[in-house]
C-alpha cells in the first residue's frame, strides 16, 4: 500500500434551516465516508445569532477534526458535493442554509485562489468558529500570524454565540 502524509483538517460546519442539528450531523456522517478520512473530533454545538444578513434564523455551529490523504482542493470539491447532496439551495451571500462546510485549517497550509483560501480567511473574526476550535484544538497555531487561535477571542468586538446547546453530534464510537 502507498503510503501517504495524512492531512490534519478543521472543518466549520452550521445550519440555519430545517432541521438543523440532522443537517450537521449527516454531514459528518457523510465526511466521515470520504475515502481516507477519519473523524478525530467533534465540539460542541453553538448557537449563534447570524452573521452578516441578520434578518434570518439563528445558525448552529460546531467544529470537527479530520485526518485524510484527500488534498485540500479534491477535499473542498467533495464537501460541496456533500452540501448539495443535503440539500443546499444557493441564496444570496451570508444568507439562510441547509448545510454550510468550510475548511478551516489545512495543515499549516497558506495558499489562496479563485476557489478558496486557506487558513479561511474569516476564522479570526468568528467567534462561532474560533470557541469550538479551541474547544477540540486549545494548542492550535494560525500559520499566518503564528498566534494560538484561542487568542483572537479576546479581541472580537463582535461575538455571535448565544450559548451552547445539549445536542450531541456523534457517538464516541463513531469516532476512530
């Protein structure tokens, strides 16, 4: 068998739409599918107010931990894919959705084009995605500022977590 590198990847993932905890969850269940692809943790889940188009429902959002051989661009093409398979319906920017999947973190990966940017661009700002990130990682550094991510905390002037909510995402066994 070849061996290859295993990439350590964090995946934001939130609903605001339906059932959202189902969604959330069906997508792990679906990444957790991905050839080469293991689960390595999950945080809890946040309810937050919306960000950027405040006139929609409140999302919930949550964080998970992947290993996997699947480059960063294949990776983000199969996550879109899953969005779509879950029932995504495109709306306008910031908008209300079923699914939402973004990669986080790719490694230490700096690396940007048309398509997407790595480390994402807006995980310094979110405090949604920087508390379940320092929930499953509290050591993780930001390779383009070389600061630990759960020191942006403090610096948001905007936060958007209610609170955390009791539903849990998967069982510890689903978890490998």
């Amino acid at each position: 068998m070849e061996t290859q590198k295993l990439n350590i990847v964090y995946i934001g993932l939130g609903s605001n739409e339906g059932n959202k905890i189902d969604y959330i969850r069906s997508a792990i269940n679906e990444i957790s599918k991905i050839e080469s692809c293991s689960i390595e943790a999950v945080s809890s889940v946040y309810e937050t107010s919306p960000f950027g188009n405040l006139s929609q429902s409140n999302f919930y959002n949550a964080v998970i931990k992947i290993k996997t051989k699947v480059d960063h661009i294949t990776l983000l093409s199969k996550l879109k894919d899953i969005e779509k398979q879950l029932g995504r319906i495109k709306r306008e920017k910031w908008g209300p959705r079923e699914i939402d999947i973004d990669i986080l973190f790719y490694n230490n990966l700096i690396f940007s084009n048309e398509i997407i940017t790595l480390p994402h661009e807006g995980v310094i700002y979110r405090d949604f995605v920087l508390v379940p990130l320092c929930e499953i990682e509290p050591e993780l550094i930001h390779p383009l500022f070389n600061k630990k991510v759960c020191d942006f905390i403090e610096d948001l002037k905007i936060k958007n977590i209610i609170k955390k909510v009791s539903f849990s995402l998967i069982t510890e066994e689903k978890i490998s």
